[in-house]
C-alpha cells in the first residue's frame, strides 16, 4: 500500500513546537515508506485565520526543511466539494435539518447538567421529513445510535467509542458553512490519506469522523494520536514558556536540523541514541516508538544539541545560517574574513549562532570602546611599549598565517621576559575590544594584517591618553 500523510495546520498561529512535532512525524513516516507527504492549511474559520499566519506556517515549514509532495491545499477552496458531500450525507439519510433554536438547545442543556447528564443533543429533529422553509437550520450528522467504533491508535492501542456516547454533529452551521469535522473528512478522503498523524487533543473527534467516513463508503485511514508536549512545570507547553515558535529558534540561534533532532526525541526514541542524521531518522521511525505519556520540553538538552550541532556539522552549513545573524546585527560579511573560517574558530565556545554573531562582530566592524573590566586589567603601564614592539614585529611580517603570528608573540614575550599572556591579552583587547577571542594567532589571520595594525596605533594611543 502506498502511504500518505498530511500536516493539517489551522492558520491561527505561528507553527509553534507542538504543530512542528506533528509536522515532522508525519514528514517522516511518509518518507520512510516511501509515501506522500502533504500539506493542508485548514482556514475555514474565517474569523480567526490570517494570511499572516498562514505565511508564518510556510515559513516554518520551509526553515525546518520538511518539504511537502502536494500542497500547500487550503481548504476554502473546497466549499463546493464540502457542499457537495453534505447534500448526499442528507440524499442518503445519514444528515438531517435541525431546527432547534439555541434558546432550545440552551435549555436542553441546562437540564442535562441539573439531572448531572452529559450535555448532547437529543436527537429532537432526526427523523423530521422535508424542509421547512423560512426557519434558520443547521445540519447534523446522523451517528448511528448502537454499536461501538474502535479506533485501532497507532500509538495508544485500541480506543473504544459507544456510539451512545456521541451526539448528532453539526456538520453545516446556518449559514451553510461547513465544520471541521466534515471538512476534514472529506479531505483525508479526497486525498486519499492512508495515515492520520496528529495531537491527541483530537481523539474525542476521530470516532465521529470515522462514522461519516463508514457512512461516505470511504476506506478508513490509520490513525496515530501523539501525546502532548508539557513545559518544565507540567503544564501544557505554550507561551509563557518561553520560545514555543518555530521561528523564534531560529532568532535566538538554533540550526534547523538541531530543533528537528531536538522534535524527534521528544516522544519517540531509537534506543538510546540522541544525535539523528535526518537519514537515521527516517530510516529509523517507527510510530511503534512513539512514548504513549506526554513528554517534557527541556530547552537545556536543546541547548546542548545545538551545540553538538554548531561543532560537528559541515562549517559551511553553519555559515550559511550565521550569515543571516550576521546580517541581523547590520554586518555584511563581506567586510571581512570568510564566514567559514569564523565558524570555524568559534565553534566550540559558541552554543547559538546568536552568541557566535555577537562574539564575531569585531572581524567585520570597529568597535567604539573597550570592554572596561579587559581594559583595565590589560592596557597597564608599559603595556603600549609591549604593544609597538608586535606593531613592529608584525608590520615586517611575510607572511599572515597562524605558525609565524604564533611566534611573534611567543618571541617577543621571550625577549621581554613575560609570560605569554602578558604579551597575547594586551594585544587581544586591542584587537577585538575585550577579553574573549578564539586563539590569538587564529584571531589576527581573520582579522587581517592591516585592520590589526591600525587597532595596534589606536590602542597605542588610547593607553598614552590614559596617563
Ligand atoms: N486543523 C487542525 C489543527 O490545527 C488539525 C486537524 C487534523 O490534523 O486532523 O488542530
């Protein structure tokens, strides 16, 4: 058989971690079989869908790389499809006008709570024949009234529904527009969607779906419900926890297949592996491993995957994504050493490109001061003296790369009688402003010959100002 899956996303948000999880087993699973992967925006709720989080969705999606097979569909361009289906749902006897008012239906369901019954519909217009005319109606799907619908979940097990437990639902409001129930239907059925992979927060829906599927004759997908996402203190994962937007991780520094690496182990596991090639997770996913408990959203393992990622993936990949940081903070790396190289140098002590932008900036740009506390500690009495020797020495120099910077350093601190340091954070401070820098000689090749001269002058004379 073969697969399909869909990525269903109501355009009301931005893609936020929970959507981008189900996005990505659903990407997967339809990978790994070899199956389509589609994407469906359901903007039916003309009220609360925008075309601002509709873009936010596509760009979500386009930044985690899960690319779709068909789509994006939407689905107010299927109101005539949905029409269609409601009209032979009510031809075939398994819809019906409803004509209760919603003062009735209040009613019936104050009653219902006073008697402490489930709130439901009681079924008062199911077997009305005809049409009134002139009053307002609503369509209901008929549920059948006996028997049970299983849902054989993927991830829970088997789900057992009475059908006594499930009231006539509204597939039409008054106005003729359809409702989530019967738009989704009739879409995982058009698109022949063999594999329902979304949030547990629709399993009270799946068994009236699956009835309107049985009555439209329509084969049954499989279903697959994932548990939900918690933050740190067990509530579910939303705002006031932090970053939950998609692309508010790439703002603050993370690397796309870091968050995806991140997505998949939140709720499925492969042993006890952490780190997943894309190619691991497909070859490995399987909705057999999906946890059946809700699991936590821990941004300090995220942070540490980041970092595995910053330091071990290919350096002009990561250079790719720090050039846009880059680019946020107003610098063009044009203006400077190859991005590559940065990366490079910067890998190991940078956990987010956020963090690796800011520390990079001095390679690119003059800065305007010196760190107080570098300064102070550094450009001491005699420190100027120290610092027009390398001026000298590094003038004279051939040829720019690591080995001779090196020794000039090591030279000079020999010749003066100082440790090293003494000699290699003056310079550093001069050079980038602080304290912090990857290795001195790594330091100065980026920078460059004439850009470290010229910061050797200033530094030479903001120390004599000083005195
Ligand atoms: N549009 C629904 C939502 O965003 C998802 C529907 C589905 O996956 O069946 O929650």
């Amino acid at each position: 058989m073969s697969i399909t899956t869909r990525f269903a996303p109501s355009p009301t948000g931005y893609l936020h971690v929970g959507g981008a999880r189900t996005a990505l087993f659903s990407w997967l699973y339809a990978r790994k079989h070899g199956g389509k992967f589609i994407l469906r925006i359901e903007d039916t709720d003309l009220e609360r869908s925008t075309q601002e989080s509709v873009n936010a969705i596509l760009e979500g999606m386009a930044w985690l790389g899960l690319d779709y097979d068909e789509g994006p569909y939407y689905q107010t361009h299927h109101f005539d499809r949905y029409k269609e289906i409601i009209q032979q749902l009510i031809a075939q006897g398994d819809a019906y006008y409803c004509y209760c008012s919603k003062d009735a239906l209040e009613q019936l369901r104050t009653e219902q709570m006073a008697n402490k019954e489930k709130p439901r519909y009681n079924g008062k217009c199911r077997e009305l024949k005809g049409l009134e005319e002139g009053i307002e109606a609503v369509i209901r799907f008929k549920n059948p009234i006996d028997g049970v619908v299983t849902i054989e979940d993927l991830v829970k097990g088997d789900i057992v529904v009475a059908n006594k437990e499930l009231d006539d639902l509204i597939i039409a409001r008054a106005d003729g527009s359809p409702t989530y129930n019967l738009t989704v239907v009739v879409d995982d059925m058009d698109m022949k969607v063999t594999h329902v992979i979304r949030g547990d927060d629709h399993i009270n829906n799946t068994p009236r779906q699956m009835n309107i599927l049985k009555a439209l004759g329509a084969e049954l997908p499989k279903y697959a419900h994932l548990p939900m996402i918690l933050g740190s203190d067990g509530a579910r994962l939303s705002k006031r926890h932090g970053a939950v937007s998609v692309m508010q991780f790439r703002d603050d520094g993370y690397l796309p297949e870091a968050l995806l690496n991140y997505l998949v182990r939140l709720g499925w596991s492969h042993g006890d592996q952490e780190i997943f090639s894309l190619d691991e997770m497909v070859e490995y996913f399987e909705l057999d491993n999906v946890n059946v408990s809700a699991s936590t959203f821990n941004m300090e393992k995220l942070l540490w995957l980041n970092h595995q990622y910053i330091m071990n993936s290919d350096p002009v990949h990561v250079a790719r994504h720090l050039s846009w940081h880059m680019g946020q903070l107003g610098i063009d790396p044009a203006d400077g050493p190859d991005l590559v190289d940065v990366v490079k140098a910067q890998r190991e002590r940078s956990k987010t490109l956020v963090e690796m932008a800011a520390a990079s900036v001095y390679f690119y740009k003059e800065f305007d001061s010196y760190d107080e506390k570098a300064a102070k500690k550094n450009f001491t009495v005699g420190s100027d003296d120290v610092l027009e020797q390398l001026h000298a020495k590094l003038a004279e120099m051939k040829s720019w790369s690591a080995e001779p910077l090196h020794q000039v350093v090591v030279d000079l601190a020999e010749a003066l009688g100082l440790n090293m340091g003494k000699v290699a954070q003056p310079l550093r401070v001069a050079v980038c402003g602080s304290a912090v820098s990857p290795a001195i000689d790594i330091t100065l090749t980026l920078i460059g010959r004439e850009k470290t001269l010229a910061r050797l002058d200033k530094a030479i004379s903001y120390i004599r100002s000083q005195k």
